[in-house]
C-alpha cells in the first residue's frame, strides 16, 4: 500500500464554505466513484440550515461489504467542527478518486458526514436542543451523572461580567486545580439545557445514527479503526491523537501499535483533554475486539481558555431570545476558533490526518 507522504501537494480547496457546500461536494465525488462498490444511507435530522436547507447526515461505505475490516472516519460529532472533518474525509475520497489511494484488500472504509448538522449548518458545537453528542452515550434508563463543579461554576459561567467570571474560575482553580476546573466546565452535565457540554435527556440524532450503522453494518463482527475528527483543542496545527480507552485495555495497546508514542490518554493526564462523561468513543468500545481500537484526532487551534470563552458567550446569545443579529456576528468568532481562516493550518490538518489515516489502514492490514 503506498503511503500518503508521497502523494502530490495538499490543496486547501477541499475545506468548505458551509455545510451545504460540504454535503454537495461529498455527493458528487460520490457519484464520481462508480469503480468502487459504494452504499450511501442518508439520515434526516431535526431542523434546518439558517437558508431554510434541510439537514442530513450521510454515511459513504466504500469497498467491500463483506470486509473483514473496516476503517470509519467521523466528522462532525460537534457540528462547527464539521469543517475539518468534511476537508478530511473529501479529501481522503479525492485521493480514492485520482487512484492515488487504493482501499486495501478485505478493507471498506465508513465515512459518516456530519453527525450534528444543525450545529454544522449554524456554526454551533451543540445540535437545536443544545446537546453535545459527545456527552450523550450515558445510560438514560439509570440515574444521570453529577457535576458538582459545573453546578457551582454555573452562574459564574453565565455573567455577563467577564472579569467577574475569569475571577470566579481563577478561583475555583485555585482551589481544586487546573484539571478539576477543565472537568467541571467541559467533563459534561446533564442538568442545564441551555449551557456548555448538556450531555440530554435521551439519545440524540447523532448517537441513534451511530448505533443504527453499527447494527446495519455488523460493526461488531468487524475488526476496526475509528478515527473521530475534532478540532479547537491543543497546540495550533497538530493532530493530537487521543484515546479514551481505559489505560489498561487492549484498546490502548491496539492504539500505540499503530500510531506510536503519538497516543496520548487523558485517564493518564497525558493529554491535552481531561477525562470525559458519556463520550460516543465508549459505545465504540463497547462493540470492538481486540484487534479495534478509536481515536480521536483533534487539530489545535488556539487555548483551552479561549476556547471556553467563545462557547461560553456562544451559550450565553443562544439562551436569550430574539438575539439573532448577536448570535450571527458571534457564529464568525466560532468558526474562527474551530477552523482558522489559515491555508497552513488547513495544511497541516491535510497532511496530519494522511499520516493517521495511512497508519489505521496499515495497522489494520496488520
């Protein structure tokens, strides 16, 4: 299998302007693929664009449908960072396209697009009822995990004051720690609807899409390499390959096999990202072998503390009725913090996740 470090120039192009740029362009590249077996499902989802467009997720299975292994690319787990992961996976079918990449023996590669479109199409992490889908793969028939440090920060985090919030969570850091105050505001709560990382009530459109193509696909009886594309998190410009499996799990052995000393785990503190409630990583897990394993691939951009401010004042517009105008002018400040209007970042994104890609597939075949 050639690897992708000898493949022509990356080209930028392949980021979208928009959501609905992003979905056209991946059907027709997938009508552009008749000499590769192809099934495409297309999921309805809730709501629609700002344009009045109707939202869909659509899910690309390219190769064999019988294979034994199978590698699945996610992007768009949190809508606004849809754009690296459409850039991504168009990207990956263009190399398909060119005959600069051949799917490898007894291999199909998964590729959903757009698991939150509403937050997609309206530049929000979140989809219309607030829910982070990475937040939601909990137990909704048990009682729902507490976040004690959320409750306390909560009226702090909703000042308009902002030094009066960067007070309160300087404090509260100093109390318990950088890790503690990371955790209270983005480990996930699931008792406020209208703020950050609201985990639901009930399965949402993302998480039934996704339990749906393990069923349909008999992902369970497959070896696989799930890559989750993320971006906002981390040094600006890497691909920081995260894994949630528990650290002593052959998950995690399977993850440094193929992708090296690269993996970083937040159960170990060895990552940018601190430990997580109800991440759709562990119904992964859930369904996977010992020769499976998912990452996260998250692009940097810029910091943690800018990073909480933009989604921060995102949730403060959105829970204020008639704040359209607002709302908009913030939607660029998120889109900025999530895709930088950068062509070397967006090269580096290109070519970090040819590099992971290419190191999934060969640990695959492996």
């Amino acid at each position: 299998m050639s690897s992708y470090l000898t493949y022509p120039p990356i080209n930028t192009d392949v980021f979208p302007n928009n959501y609905v740029m992003a979905r056209q362009r991946l059907l027709v590249l997938a009508e552009l693929m008749a000499f590769v077996e192809i099934q495409h499902k297309v999921y309805p989802c809730p709501g629609k664009a700002p344009d009045g467009e109707l939202l869909y997720t659509d899910t690309l299975w390219l190769g064999n449908k019988n294979a034994s292994r199978v590698l699945v690319l996610l992007a768009g787990t949190h809508g606004v960072e849809g754009f690296v992961g459409s850039a991504v996976e168009l990207d990956h079918i263009g190399l398909i396209i060119n005959g600069q990449l051949a799917i490898p023996t007894d291999t199909a590669v998964l590729l959903v697009h757009a698991l939150t479109p509403w937050g997609y199409a309206w530049l929000r992490r979140c989809d219309e009822d607030g829910v982070d889908l990475n937040r939601n793969a909990v137990d909704f028939f048990k009682p729902l995990p507490e976040n004690s440090g959320y409750e306390s920060l909560r009226s702090a985090l909703f000042s308009k004051d902002k030094t009066q919030r960067q007070a309160a969570l300087s404090e509260f850091e100093s109390q318990h720690g950088r890790s503690a105050l990371e955790i209270a505001i983005s480990g996930g709560q699931y008792s406020d609807p209208a703020g950050p990382f609201f985990g639901g009530k009930s399965p949402s459109h993302g998480r039934l899409v996704t339990e749906d193509l393990m069923q349909q696909y008999t992902l369970h009886e497959r070896d696989l390499a799930v890559i989750d594309l993320h971006s906002g998190l981390g040094p600006y410009g890497y691909g920081e390959i995260i894994c949630d499996h528990p650290s002593d799990s052959t998950g995690v052995r399977v993850a440094h096999d193929w992708y090296g000393d690269s993996v970083t785990l937040p159960a170990l503190g060895t990552s940018s990202s601190v430990p997580k409630i109800g991440l759709m990583d562990y119904a992964w897990h859930g369904i996977m072998n010992g020769r499976s394993c998912h990452v996260t691939l998250e692009f940097g951009t810029y910091s943690t503390d800018q990073l909480f401010g933009v989604l921060l004042k995102d949730h403060q517009l959105w829970a204020q009725p008639d704040n359209n105008s607002a709302r908009m002018e913030h939607s660029k400040h998120m889109r900025q913090h999530f895709c930088p209007d950068n062509e070397a970042w967006k090269a580096l994104v290109l070519f970090r996740a040819r590099q992971v890609i290419s190191q999934a597939l060969q640990g695959l075949s492996a």
